[in-house]
C-alpha cells in the first residue's frame, strides 16, 4: 500500500497518531471503537486490512448470510462469526457497522443496524434507488447515530489538492469538467456472482457499479447538477442486464460543462481521469497522479504539487481487476468516521454525498432510456426497463 499518496483531510493524525487533542476519557473510546461488517466477500478484506492499521479501532464481529464465509472472515481476521445479523447487532462491543453486501442490499442491514443504535459505514452506492437511499438516511437521522458512504478517491492527496484550488478560485470561472472511467471487466467477472450485472442488486452497471467514484469527484469538485444527456449501451457482455458503455454530458448548476465516460468494455482498461478547466487553470488528475497542473497565477506550492504527486502511484484503482485496489483511501475514511463519531461532526463523506451521485447517475439512466434530457433534483427514481 502507497500511504504517502493520501493525506487525512484537515485533521491529520487526530484519530490515528497524535491524539493529544483528547482527553483521557476520550483516548480511552478511542480505543474501544469497535467494527463489525457485514457481507464477508471482496471489500470486507479491504476493510479488515484498513481497521487493522488504524489504532483506535478493532474488527470485533461480522456476519454474511452464508455462515461459511463469514466464518472463514472470521478465522482469517481474529473477529467473531455470527450467523444470525439481529444477534451481532446486539454485540455490545460493535459500535460501527459497516455494509459490504451487494449494492441492492445494502438498505435492510443499513436500517437494522441504526435501529440497533450503531453508527453505520456503507459501501458505495449508498443503495440503487433513491427511496432506499432515503430509508437509510432517515433511519440513521432518526436514530441519531453518524452515516458514511464510503468513497476513498476523495481522500487521495492530489484530489485533496485539487479541490482546495477550486475552493480558493483558482480555476477563475469553471468552464468544464469531465471525467473518463475506461475500464475493463471480463465475462467471469460477470459471472462470478449471482448479483453482479443486474438492475434488482447491482443497480445498474459501468456507472452505478464502477464509475460512481468518479462521478462522486465531479460533483463534489463541480458544484451541483443541473441537467444530464445520457446514452447506455451493452457492448462487451453476455448475459447482464446492465450497460458496460456509457457516455453522458452534464450542464452544472454554475453553468459550467462536462462529460462522463463509465465502461468495462474497453481492454485492457486505463487509468481512470478527471479533468477540470476553468478561466484561469486546467488540472487534470489520472487515477492518483498529477498529470497537469498549471494556473494563470503560479503560487509557491504549484512546482511541488507537480513533482510529488506527478509520482507514479503504481495503483491501477481496478482499472481491469477489482481486487487491484489500494485500501488506503478505506483506511483514511474509516479514521474520519471514528472522528466523527467522537466529535459529533459530520462525516467527510456523509449519506447525502452518497446520495448525490446515484441521484446523477440515475439521471443518466433516465435519460438514456427516454432519449431526453434529464434536469436535476429527480422528482421519483426512473423505472428500470423490464429485463430482455
Ligand atoms: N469502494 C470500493 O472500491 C469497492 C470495491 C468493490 C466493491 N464495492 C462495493 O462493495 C459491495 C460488495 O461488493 P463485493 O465485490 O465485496 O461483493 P461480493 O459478492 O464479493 O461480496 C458480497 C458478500 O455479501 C454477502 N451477502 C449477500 N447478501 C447478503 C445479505 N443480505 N446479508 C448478509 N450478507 C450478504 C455475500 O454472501 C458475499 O459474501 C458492493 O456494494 C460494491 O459496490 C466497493
């Protein structure tokens, strides 16, 4: 794991490291925060990995609805097994919950869990629909404990970067912004789970599934959207419901235009790409990397960000494999949760950011399948078209 490329934002080392910021009430919570997870497939080894290298927090327990496999995660990572979710919920030594079924399955254990009084960590999407987006807020809201949509490419250093130089205007009037997700997925992975491909669990395919990261940095470095033209197809694959190819233009809400390129049909699949231009500067960022960086007005830090993040990551973000990730990005979220936990403060990456980019990419979809425009907020999900 490349570490040296992320960065906490804004409060580095406060939960892991340096935690004189806390009494010793606190440091003593500190420690005893306690994870458990449910749905012991691909993620939840991420997951595992990024708990076990941040202090303060442990993997205490987990459940999948094969109890081999979460028996497996179990052995594999030091936690409890539990067969039956309602009993772990009631494990008081699990504090966080975090959701890492798939993706149409995230809203029943989301809900349970918050009605149990945990904190509850979500893998992206935060759920397919926005209705079951909205069951997982209220719930979380009502019950009164903290919601994260996990969504590790914001904390990844040169978007970090980026994002301040947006905030301080340095791009003057933001003219455009796109990014491009050219990946590739194979047939077997398709076919290596029951959900993948398919409109009731995976909730649709290159955008929804893949490229929601990117579309999740559009937003949050763009401002609000306004209106989408979107247009989906299946190339590559048999045997799925879902696109494998998409392309969409975007008009946000400050006026500004962009695009985004979602596929797994393009071998070998590239890095992935965000570039963002304006009046006075263009960024462009490939998967972790600086690729250009240059502002009307040079300041003192621009020559350093060009060289130390223009360093090859050697992270390929799943570009042609899933399990080519780095856990880094998790590991700085799940530290920024802790601490949200513990201060009340909202999650860098809250349940209405996780929100925001299914609504955009349901919009796509709405507008792919109607061939019309699409304008922002939606007032109710698209219907998903019957499968052929
Ligand atoms: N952040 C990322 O970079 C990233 C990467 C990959 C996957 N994901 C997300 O993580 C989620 C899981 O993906 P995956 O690739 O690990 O899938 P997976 O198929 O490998 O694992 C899912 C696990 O959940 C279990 N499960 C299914 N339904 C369940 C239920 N109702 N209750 C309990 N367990 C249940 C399955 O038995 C399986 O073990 C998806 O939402 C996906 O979008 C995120």
């Amino acid at each position: 794991m490349n570490s040296a490329i992320y960065v906490f934002p804004f409060t580095a080392n406060e939960v892991d490291g340096d935690d004189s910021f806390l009494n010793e009430i606190q440091k003593a919570t500190v420690m005893a925060t306690g994870f458990g997870i449910v749905g012991c497939g691909m993620i939840s080894n991420f997951h595992a990995k990024a708990l076990e290298e941040i202090r303060g927090a442990t993997l205490v327990a987990c459940y999948d609805r094969f109890a081999a496999s979460a028996d497996k995660f179990a052995e594999a990572n030091g936690c409890t097994a539990y067969h039956d979710l309602d009993e772990m919920l009631a494990d008081p030594e699990v504090d966080v919950v975090t959701i890492c079924t798939p993706s149409g399955a995230h809203m029943d254990p989301a809900v349970a869990a918050a009605k149990a009084g945990k904190h509850v960590v979500v893998e992206k999407p935060l759920e397919i629909t926005l209705k079951r987006c909205d069951a997982i807020i209220d719930a979380c809201k009502k019950n009164k404990v903290q919601l994260a949509t996990i969504m590790p490419s914001r904390f990844g250093a040169a978007n970090q970067e980026l994002k301040k130089a947006i905030d301080k205007g340095r791009f003057g009037k933001l003219t455009l912004g796109d990014t491009y997700v050219k990946w590739w997925r194979t047939q077997e992975y398709y076919d290596s789970g029951g959900w993948r491909g398919t409109w009731e669990m995976d909730g649709g395919g290159a955008y929804m599934n893949q490229a929601i990261h990117n579309v999740d940095l559009l937003f949050w470095f763009m401002g609000e959207v306004a209106d989408v033209n979107g247009m989906t197809g299946t190339l590559a694959h048999k045997r799925i419901e879902v696109e494998d190819t998409g392309v969409a233009t975007i008009r946000f809400k400050n006026g500004a235009l962009g695009v985004i390129e979602a596929t797994t049909s393009v071998f070998p699949g590239l890095l992935k790409k965000t570039e963002i231009s304006g009046t006075s500067g263009t960024v462009i960022i490939e998967q972790d990397d600086v690729l250009h960086w240059e502002f009307a007005k040079e300041n003192a830090r621009d020559e350093k960000i060009r060289t130390e993040l223009a360093k090859k990551s050697g992270n390929t973000g799943g570009a042609s494999d899933p399990s080519a990730i780095s856990y880094a990005g998790h590991m700085e979220q799940l530290k920024d949760f802790i601490k949200s936990i513990k201060t009340g403060k909202k999650p860098f990456v809250d349940g209405n950011d996780g929100r925001k980019s299914v609504e955009i990419i349901l919009a796509i979809y709405q507008s792919s399948w109607t061939g019309k425009q699409v304008s922002l907020p939606l007032k109710r999900d698209p219907k998903i078209p019957k499968a052929k």
